[in-house]
C-alpha cells in the first residue's frame, strides 16, 4: 500500500489547505484541468477515444500530467464518473457532440435489481493501475486528486440515459418508486464507497465526489432521498484520514445538508459567495472554488480581476482551495489559465 502525503505533516499547500492549515499562497487547481482546452490533450484524442484514455493506464498517466506545466497544485487523476456503471451492467458511450449515452436507460425495478454491485478490482482494475503508475511518475511533485461520481449523478444519467436539463425522468422515477430509487442509489453508494477505499489504496492523497447535479433537488427532497447515500459513501471514506471533497453545483440552498452528509471541503459554485458558503457549512470545514468557468473567456485582464474577488473573498483564511465553480470549457485559452494561476500564486503570498 501507498503511504499517504496527507496527514498532519503533509508540506503540499493544497492537502495543508484542506486540511485548514496556514499555507505560503493559495493553492489552486482547475476541474477538468486535463481536456479539450489543452491542445496536447487533442493531439492524443486524435488517435484515441475518451475511453481508451481511460482505460490504457499508460495514456491515462500522461493525460492527468498534462496540466502539471501550467502550475497547478495537485494533479486529478484522468477517467470518468460513468467508468463504474459498465461492469455494474450498464454500459454506455460517449457519442460525438451528444456526451454519454446509456445504451439502455433504466426504467424498471428489473433493471435495478441486475445490477452487480461490484468489487473495484472487478471491471475497474485499470483505474486503480493508472494511479499506481501516476503516483510513481509524480514522484512526490504535487498530491494526487481521486473521484467517484455521487450517487445521484449516476442515477440521473442511469435513468435520463444521457444529459438532460430538467432530469424529468429521474426525479418522477425518485418521487413515483422511493423505494426502487433508494435500491438503485444504494447500490451506486456502495460501488462508489468501495472504489473510493481502493484508490485510497492505491495512492491518491484525496478524494473528490461529483454530485454535478444534485442542486436540481430541494433541500427537503435532498434530505429524504440523498443524504443518506451520500453518507455511506462520505463518512467512511472520512475515516482513512485523506482529504474528501464534497462537490456539487447550484448547491446554494444545499450546502448545510452537503456538510452535515461529510466532506472535510465542500466545493461552492460562483453563485455563492464564499463568506456565506463558509458561513453555510461551518467553521470546521474547507472550501473550494469559485471562479465562474467563463471568466476564463475573458481577456486576460479581466479573468485575473475575477480571480482577485475570489481571493478577496476568501479573505486569505485558512482552508481555502482556489478552483473554478464547475469544469473548464473546451474553448478555454490555455494562456489565460496559466496567466490565473500564476496570479493566485503572486497575488496570495502570505
Ligand atoms: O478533471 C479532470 O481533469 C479529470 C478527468 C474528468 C473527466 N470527467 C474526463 C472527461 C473528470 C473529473 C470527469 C468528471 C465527470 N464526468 C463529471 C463530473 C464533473 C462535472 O463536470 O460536472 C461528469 C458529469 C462526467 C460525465 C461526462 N463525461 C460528460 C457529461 C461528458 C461529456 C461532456 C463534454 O464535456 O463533452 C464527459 C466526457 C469527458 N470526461 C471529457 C473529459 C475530459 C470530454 C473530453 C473528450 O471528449 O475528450
């Protein structure tokens, strides 16, 4: 087994910040910081497809170090949310210019009950080889970001059978069948549990879960049907001792009921401010964010002015990783990602 660079010793700002220890500047890295805006990333999805990047350990380490040149603070593995729902029995595609695509939607209680609740190492042994050879080509540089999906992500794209705006189907499946909505999250709150302990093992420094979706449901409808799931999953992997960070989007109404499920941070989107997000989920927990993706299309200026309100915002407390407030956009200039970084550094010196 890896040992951990986290823990009370750690020397790398972005494990210190999350756990709300002093840093030197603001750490900072970007979600989807390894995609379409860099045009290494291109050059490889040329000859390859997105899960074959995924899938061939080799590919999947040269792609998470890609973003390593612009100075960002931690590496996030390379694969995807969906990876688990193939071997659970549900495979799926992403198709060009529509995103993934489940190739049988989920309708019935039938459905639910074929799924496998698997063992990582069964269907997702590549994942966990890709951060064995990641952590070894690091060689200790940066720490090493881990995800999973939460389960109501999945589940929205399980039932939807791809994007969706209003997740129509998923929500009349959870509000119409509670019962058969709880046995599907239940079973994604497993896997996900299980493949998170296991990337733990295999030498990631902390852990993200995507609930990308979740701010689609009220705070009492968060309650009743995800907390508990999401609980499963985030208040075990807590005990390991590594950083958990709780992410979602449009979560502004949410984020008391996100802390109380668990998270050491919990991720905030550019429409919450964050004195009122840390205000939300409390004094003991960090938090990560939150510049608005599309500063990033800016000119350059401009998205360093945007930085700096987040840093003012933030108000240079311990316990804050500087990110965007969702993934970055293809269309991204590279120059002005690297210009953002380099302006946390500079401009947060303590
Ligand atoms: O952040 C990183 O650099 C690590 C890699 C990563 C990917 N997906 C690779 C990817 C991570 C952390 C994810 C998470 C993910 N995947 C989420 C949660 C984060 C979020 O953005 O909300 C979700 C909802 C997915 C599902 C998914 N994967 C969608 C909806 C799409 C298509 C949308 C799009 O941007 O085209 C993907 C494809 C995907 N996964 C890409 C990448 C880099 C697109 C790149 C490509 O086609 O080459």
């Amino acid at each position: 087994m890896a040992p951990s660079q986290s823990g009370p010793m750690s020397n790398f700002r972005f494990l210190r910040a999350c756990m709300r220890q002093s840093v030197d500047v603001t750490p900072v890295w970007f979600m989807r910081q390894a995609g379409r805006y860099m045009p290494e990333y291109r050059a490889l999805r040329e000859k390859h497809t997105l899960l074959e990047l995924c899938k061939k350990p080799e590919l999947a380490c040269e792609v998470t170090l890609q973003p390593l040149r612009l100075g960002v603070d931690a590496a996030i593995l390379f694969a995807d949310i969906l990876l688990p729902l193939e071997p659970m029995g549900a495979p799926f595609e992403f198709a060009k210019g529509e995103g993934p695509v489940v190739h049988s939607p989920i309708a019935s209680r039938a459905q639910i009950d074929a799924l496998r609740v698997i063992e990582p190492q069964e269907g997702l042994g590549y994942v966990l080889d890709a951060v064995r050879m990641i952590r070894r080509e690091l060689a200790g540089r940066v720490p090493l970001i881990g995800f999973a999906g939460a389960p109501f992500t999945l589940a929205s794209y399980l039932i939807e059978g791809g994007k969706s705006s209003a997740f129509a189907k998923a929500k009349r499946f959870m509000y119409a069948e509670p019962e058969t909505f709880s046995v599907l999250m239940g079973k994604l709150a497993e896997v996900v549990r299980r493949f998170l302990h296991k990337q733990i093992d295999a030498g990631v420094d902390a852990v993200q879960l995507f609930d990308s979706w979740v701010g689609q449901l009220s705070a009492e409808d968060y309650r009743t049907y995800v907390a508990p799931h999401v609980s499963h999953i985030l208040k075990d992997v807590e005990k390991r001792g590594v950083p958990v960070i709780h992410f979602g989007t449009g979560t502004y109404h949410l984020l008391e009921e996100q802390a109380a499920a668990g998270g050491t941070v919990i991720g905030l989107d550019w429409r919450t401010p964050i004195p009122v997000g840390r205000e939300k989920v409390g004094a003991d927990r960090a938090v990560q964010g939150n510049l608005d993706p599309i500063t990033l299309l800016a000119p350059r200026e401009l998205a360093e002015k945007h930085a700096a309100r987040v840093l003012e915002a933030a108000g240079g407390k311990p316990g804050h990783i500087f990110n965007l407030g969702h993934g970055i956009l293809p269309e991204t200039p590279v120059g002005t990602v690297e210009a953002v970084i380099d302006f946390v550094h500079r401009t947060s010196a303590r």
